[in-house]
C-alpha cells in the first residue's frame, strides 16, 4: 500500500473512530444533552473546514467567504424540505435536499468565481468576503412565499407576496425559515464528513488535483505545462463551494429558525472557519478536521468559565501562531531540540 | 520545411522597441543558440515564442502550423515546451508529481473519474506512473521521486525542469539560461543533460546563454542579438568569428 | 433638499470611513498584512473617551488626547508582541490569523471591563451645527467638524510622507524592505511608526464615530473597520488618496442606498460596488498595476 493511501485510510479511521467513541459515550449516558446538541455542529464545521482547505491549501487562494456559500446550501435546502415536508418521505426528501444545496451552492461558486479568480492575493480574499456579505444581506431581504398559483417573490416585505389565502409564507427575509424539518443526525453528519474528506483526498490524488496544486505552486510554469489555470481554478472553487453547500444542509436541517445572520454566515464566521483551516495546517485535510472538532468543541467545553473563554481562546491563538510560524521562534526551536537530538543520539552512540 | 519559422517579429513596450525584425529558422534536430548582452531581447523573444507577450507585428510557425497570438497553453498543445532563467518548479510537489504535471495533458481522464477513483483512475494513472519514472531515470532522478522539489539541490532542479518539459512531449525546447547560477561542474554535467535530451528525444533546441563558451561548445548555430535586432546569423563558428558580434560583447 | 442633507450625511460617514482607511492603507502598505484588528482599536478608543469623560465630566478634548496616546501605545505593543515576531514566516495566514487573534482579545477585554450593553455615548463635538437656506439645511456640527478633521489629516500625512525623511523611509519601505534596509533605514523602527500612525487615527475615527452614532459596544469597530478596508481596497491599497477616494464613495453610496433603495440591501450594494470596481480595475481605482515577470 502506497503511504497516501495509508495515510487516507487513516484519516477515514479517525472519523470513523471518533463517531464510535461519541456513540458509545451516548448510549452509556456519558454525555450531557448539551454535548449531544454540539455534535452535528461538529461535524458541519469539520466537512466545511475541510472545504475551505481545498480552496486555501490546495489551489492556495484565500477566501474569507466561504459561509456564504454554506448560507446558499442551508436555503436552498431548507426551502425545498419545507414545501415538500408533507409530500415526500423523510429519506428521499433529504437526499434531494442534499442534491439542491450542493448544486446550489456550486453554481453561486461557479458564478462567483468567474469574476473572483480573476484577481489575486488579497484582493481576492477582500471580495470572496464582499460576496459572503452580499449572499447573507440578499436573503436577509428576500421573501418567497408558496400558494395555490405557485411561488411568489418579493424583496420588500411579506405583504408584498400578493398571496391567495392559503398562501405561507416560506422565507421570511430577515426571520428566515422556520420549521424545516430536524432530518440532520450525528450519524449523517458524519457520512457527510466521510464523503467530502473522499471527494477532496481522491481529488489531491488525481491528475486534476495535481494540476491544481501546479497552478497554486507556480501559475506561469503551470500555463508553460499546457495547464488551463482558470479551469483548473474555477474547479477546485466550484467543489470547495459545493461541500461548503452541503456543510449548509446538515445545518439547516438541524435547527428550528434559519437565519441568515452574521453569527452564523457572516464573514466572522468565515473567518473562524479559517482559522479551524491554519491551525490544522494548510492543505493538511486531516489536520482541518481534527482542528475544527477540538477548535468547535473548546469554547463550548469551556462555558463553566463563561466571560473568560473567548479571551482564554484568544491568547491561546496568538501564542500558538506564533509559536508554530514565527521564525525566530522555529529556529530557536530547532537549535534547542536539534542539539537535545544530537546529544542523545551521541549518548547512544 | 523548418521546425521553427519566425518572420518579422516586433514588439515595443510604452514606445520602446524590445524586439524588431526579428527572422529565425530553425530545422528539425538542431541546437540553436540565441545569444546577446544583457538586455539584448532574449528572454523577450523567448516570451514571444510562448504567447506570454503577443507581437506587435509578425508571424511564428511551429512546423507549418500558425501559431502567432496564441495564449501560452495553446502553444505548449502545439509543442513548445520551455524552462525558466529562475526555476519556476512546482514546489511543493514532489519530484514524480512535476512531472506527472507535465503529462497530465497527454494521459487523460475525466474529472468524475479524478474524483471517484473509478473508471480508467487506475490504468491511466499506472500509465503515468510508468511514464513519469522511465523520464525521471533518463534525466538520473528517479531515487529522488519521492521528495519535494525545493528540496532538491540546485543543478537537479534544473534537470527536472528539463524533464517536465520534456513530459509535455514537444516539438520544440526552449532552454532559457539554463546555466545561470551554475559553477563549472554543474555546468559541465548541465550540456551532459542537454547532449543527452538530443540524443534520448531527438530533440530540436533552442537556448539563450550569455556565456559565449558555453555556446560555442554545443550550439550549431547562432543568432545574435543587440538592442532587440539580429545582429549576425548563421554557423556557430563563423558567427563568433564575425568582427561586429564582437565588437557588441567586448565593446570598442 | 433632502437629498443635499443626506449627501452631506453621505461625505461625513465617508470621511470617518477615510481616516480609519488611512491607518489600513498605510499598514497594509508597508507591513503588508491584513490587520483584522484595527477596527477594533476604533472601539478601544471610545471606551477610553467614555471613561475619561465619565471620570472628568469635562472637556472632551483630554479624553480624545488620553484616547490618541493610550490607542497610539497599544498599537505600537501589538506591532512588537503579536506582529513582528511573524515578520517572514512562511505562509502570509499566520500573521492574518494573529490578527484576528488581536481582534478577539480587544473585543474580550472590553467586554469583560464594560459588559455588553450597549453604551450611549456622548457627542465629542458640542456645536449644534448650521442651519442654511431658512432651516431648510441643517448640517450638525459634527458632520462638518468630521468633513474637516479629515481634510486636515489627509493633508497632514501627504505633507509628512512627502517632505519628512521618516515619511520617505515608509515610502521606501514599502516599496522593497530589503533594499530600504540596505539604505540605512531602520525597517521595523518605520513599520512600527507606521502601526502608532494608524492606530492614533483609529482613536480619532473612533471619536468621530461614536459622535454621529453614538451607541457604544465591543463589536462597535468591527464593521467600520471591514467597511474602511473595502474602502482602502476600492481606493487602491497603498495609496493615501486611494484611502480617501475610495472612503468617500463608500460613505455617500452606503447613506444614499440606505435612504433611497432599502436599509437591508445597503451593505449589499457597498460590497456590490466593491466587487464592479475591482473588476473594471483590479487593483483598485488609484492603485499601481503589479505584473510578474517572466
């Protein structure tokens, strides 16, 4: 067995392992109603985390937007499980709502990407955040309602719908959707994780996914390789975009109101995100799951000490960058422990 | 009928006239040296050539094919395959996968199949696999396939441009400078790997140095530049011999 | 008339969205970083005014001085601490990550000093303003205090860039740290100037601020400092009257488009705007072409 495929099954075996560690501890009582409630979140921010270091890591782009295209996939989703909740069984309507979110979502990163990878560096990252504020501020506006005509839009207000009596109303701007359906688990949450991680890793592994780690190492020598770069660009963004989609969906079906609020879509949001993708290494998939899960959970671990965890965390983060890139520091780190190695190993000797 | 045939070729840039006139002829099998003083116009033709800058005036055919005003991609499809005065490696991939870059353009399949593992994934990457380290043995690099590029030491990294070049499976090689930055040994092993590429691939050359030793030591032919405008043209010989070039190097 | 009024409105919001740009142009020009945090010091400013003028119940100016010094310290700090050490590391992310770090921290601190109720601020700016064509235009006089002050700074910092040496030793710098260094310029000496310039200019946009809207609370900087970003990017990063333009349009299309189309869609089209400009020109309306040599 080749190492990366080792190293994939590992990966897979981690997930695998923590969804049994975390059953086990369930079924035994062991875990508090409010961990339970933290575990399909878990699972949403590690299959987006693992999104975003397809687009930051491996095609080396910087997007601070990317919970705008998790925003599109809940939507979109949660809309199309709300009017058909009382027509279509639970499996199928949650498969093509899984369908809807991430096609969706694929085509606002196909779209979006057209003008986006156009530019470069941190101009890019400033308009990937433009558009995640555009997305979650559209639908904050934005009213669609369902009657015996069919749908209706609006982006003023509900009473502008011009609906029939039996009309409902299905977002509601500002208030979002309300009663989607709670189809999302644990158990999906984590199938959903193991097909993105599948997806991206096979992806890395393949002549595409080579082409695009070309075009993220050296854009010029890439074209000089009969590389199409805007290709090879649009599609690392468009699946990024697509699995940010489907992070969307299992949120969205695990909540009672959607909104699409700053919390949760905003560019702050996107950031967190980001910062789940460096602190579990950039292009490191396995890394950005693992740091998603314990970065996600560590906060919420830490409610007991209540108005200090945020600052608690804080400091954490800046001492670890620092500590883990600084140069001064790394090289400091290796005369010390360098010289420790060489001592030992003379000991030995 | 030449491999190369490049007629009129003109560039200016804010005024500036980089490239002008520019004639070129090279047959099949040659090694052709572009040589000129700094800021001659080389690495301008060269770019030329690639469809990094389009020409102003003039026509580029690559065996009877027009290829002038065709973005960089489309001209490597054509069969130009080029290095860079500064290594341009994909850094951060290991040795095998430069290459394999390179060869994703031949061996293909579809992105359902990159992503799913299913289909032709398997054959098609053996194939590349094969491919890639029957390349990597010719240029002496398959016991480092494994690491990463910038790991390698200089004079390797310049092979293995060579050899993702040569991946793209082209016509005609364009070598810019390759012996920048090289100490004599390295040099020295350096025409080795180009005597080698003629000989393995049958290779048409054609390379920029400003080091007329190295040139006069490997190229048949030369054309010179000055001030972006041929100078002289024609057998290596001759051209070294001839009182103008000369003069251009050494100055009155 | 109406229409005057809020352009007037317009051009005072830009002029805050100006000076906090400013200090993002000048930062991001020379250290090259993203400082998430530097809204944020527009909030730390504040609060130092609020307690100031709680504690004193006097003139506003000693809180703004006391603001501008203590904004001033804590940038040149956070430079030292948290920035510098990641000068060259080798993915540009860490020192942006570490920033957001900076920016967590400051909006924790303030909230465990002063909760997160929202404070009501009072208006620095103690003129009620002019009234113009038989009250039919009331321009306040913090609109026009604000219009001024940045007028003022705008010509300050060309005048220091321009004709001081430590103003030309940033230009340098900016430009290439390598060869500035080799000229004999002190590079972090100037990076940190830089860093106690902008945050000096945060304290001011933040007293400007909290005067126009005035209700106070740790996230208060957030937005702003996003928004003086984009305008900073739209004006063409790096370039001082870019920093200016670009917050100038910013304010007068965010004002009009809350008025005029829908308070909803307003952050929608100020990004809108964002996205159109850079397209038409990539690096920004004043900003210089950079393109790789092959």
């Amino acid at each position: 067995m080749s190492k990366t495929k080792r190293d994939n099954l590992i990966t897979y075996g981690i997930v695998i392992l923590a969804f049994i560690i975390f059953q086990v501890l369930s079924a035994t009582g062991n875990l508090s109603s409010h961990m339970k409630g933290l575990l399909v979140p878990m699972t949403y921010y590690a299959v987006i985390a693992v999104a975003l270091n397809l687009c930051v890591g491996i095609l080396g782009e910087l997007s601070i937007g990317h919970c705008g295209f998790m925003c599109i996939g809940a939507f979109t989703s949660a809309f199309f499980s709300k009017v058909t909740e009382e027509v279509l069984p639970t499996a199928p309507r949650f498969i093509i709502a899984f369908i809807i979110g991430i096609a969706f979502a694929a085509l606002f990163g196909f779209l979006i990407g057209i003008p986006v990878l156009r530019l470069k560096g941190d101009y890019l990252a400033i308009v990937t955040l433009a558009f995640g504020e555009i997305i979650k501020n559209v639908i904050n506006a934005f009213y669609v309602g369902v009657d015996s005509h069919g749908l209706h839009f609006s982006m003023k207000n509900a009473m502008e719908l011009n609906m029939e009596e039996d009309g409902q109303v299905i977002i509601n701007g500002a208030m979002g959707i309300t009663g989607t359906p709670h189809d999302s688990n644990f158990a999906i949450g984590i199938a959903v994780l193991l097909i993105s991680l599948f997806v991206v890793l096979n992806l890395i592994n393949s002549r595409d996914g080579r082409a695009i780690m070309a075009v993220r190492d050296n854009y010029i020598a890439a074209e000089a390789s009969g590389i199409n770069v805007t290709r090879y660009k649009m599609m690392a963004f468009t699946i990024s975009a697509a699995i940010a989609g489907a992070a969307g969906v299992l949120f969205s079906h695990n909540i009672t109101t959607l909104t699409a609020s700053s919390q949760y879509f905003g560019y702050n949001a996107s950031i967190m995100i980001l910062v789940y993708v460096v602190l579990g290494g950039i292009g490191n998939i396995r890394g950005s799951v693992i740091a998603a899960c314990i970065l996600y959970l560590l906060p919420e671990l830490l409610r007991g000490l209540n108005t200090y965890r945020m600052l608690i965390y804080s400091i954490v983060l800046i001492v670890m960058m620092i500590v883990n890139w600084s140069p001064k520091v790394i090289e400091w780190r290796k005369r010390t422990f360098g010289n420790l190695l060489k001592k030992s190993g003379k000991e030995m000797a | 009928m030449a491999l190369l045939e490049v007629n009129n070729l003109s560039i200016s840039f804010g005024g500036l006239r980089a490239v002008g006139d520019f004639n070129l002829k090279i047959e099949k099998g040659e090694l052709y040296g572009l040589i000129g003083p700094n800021g001659a116009g080389k690495t301008t033709v060269f770019n030329l050539l690639t469809g990094v800058y389009k020409p102003d005036e003039g026509i580029i055919k690559l065996d009877g094919q027009d290829i002038t005003r065709k973005n960089t991609i489309e001209i490597n499809h054509a069969g130009i395959a080029r290095t860079f005065q500064n290594i341009r490696l994909f850094k951060q991939l290991s040795v095998i996968d430069n290459v394999k870059v390179g060869l994703s353009e031949r061996i293909k399949y579809s992105l359902f199949e990159s992503i799913f593992h299913v289909g032709s994934y398997k054959a098609k990457e053996k194939e590349m696999e094969e491919e890639a380290l029957r390349l990597l043995k010719v240029f002496d690099l398959d016991g480092e396939k494994d690491i990463l590029a910038s790991n390698l030491p200089y004079g390797k990294q310049r092979k293995l441009e060579i050899a993702r070049a040569m991946a793209t499976d082209p016509k005609l090689l364009l070598l810019d400078e390759p012996a920048a930055g090289m100490n004599p040994n390295e040099t020295k092993e350096l025409m080795e790997t180009i005597a080698l590429v003629r000989r393995e691939f049958d290779m048409t050359i054609l390379l920029i140095e400003h080091d007329m030793k190295l040139v006069s030591g490997i190229c048949e032919k030369l054309t010179v530049l000055n001030f972006g405008r041929v100078l002289c043209q024609g057998e290596t010989k001759e051209v070294l011999a001839d009182p103008e070039v000369i003069k251009a190097y050494i100055g009155d | 008339m109406s229409f005057l009024t809020y352009l007037i409105n317009g051009l005072s919001l830009g002029s805050i969205y100006a000076i906090i740009a400013l200090g993002y142009t000048m930062v991001y020009g020379i250290a090259k970083m993203l400082n998430f945090a530097h809204g944020d010091f527009i909030m730390v400013g504040c609060y130092i005014i609020f307690s100031v003028s709680a504690a004193l119940s006097g003139n506003p100016i000693i809180g703004i001085l006391i603001a501008i010094v203590l904004c001033t310290l804590l940038g040149i700090t956070t430079e030292f601490v948290a920035y510098r050490p990641l000068r060259g590391a080798a993915s540009p992310l860490a020192v942006l990550i570490t920033a957001i770090g900076v920016s967590y921290l400051l909006e924790n601190v303030a909230l465990l000093i002063f909760g997160a109720d929202i404070k009501s601020f009072t208006s620095v700016v103690k003129w009620e303003g002019i009234t113009l064509f038989d009250g039919q235009l009331k321009i306040q006089g913090v609109t026009i205090v604000t219009i001024v002050v940045s007028i003022v700074i705008l010509i300050v910092l060309q005048l220091f860039i321009n004709k001081t040496k430590q103003g030309q030793a940033m230009l340098a710098a900016s430009e290439d740290k390598g060869a500035a260094a080799l000229m004999g310029i002190n590079v972090n000496r100037t990076i940190m100037l830089t860093f106690a310039i902008g945050s000096a200019l945060a304290a001011i946009a933040g007293a400007l601020l909290c005067s126009a809207y005035p209700s106070l609370s740790p996230y208060t900087g957030a937005m702003p400092g996003i928004k003086a970003f984009v305008a900073a990017v739209l004006g063409g990063i790096g370039s001082i009257p870019g920093a200016m333009i670009g917050g100038l349009v910013l304010g007068i299309v965010e004002i009009l488009s809350k008025t005029y189309i829908s308070s909803q869609l307003s952050d929608a089209i100020v990004f809108g705007i964002l996205v159109i400009v850079l397209l038409v020109k990539p690096t920004g309306i004043l900003g210089k072409k950079i393109q790789e040599k092959v």
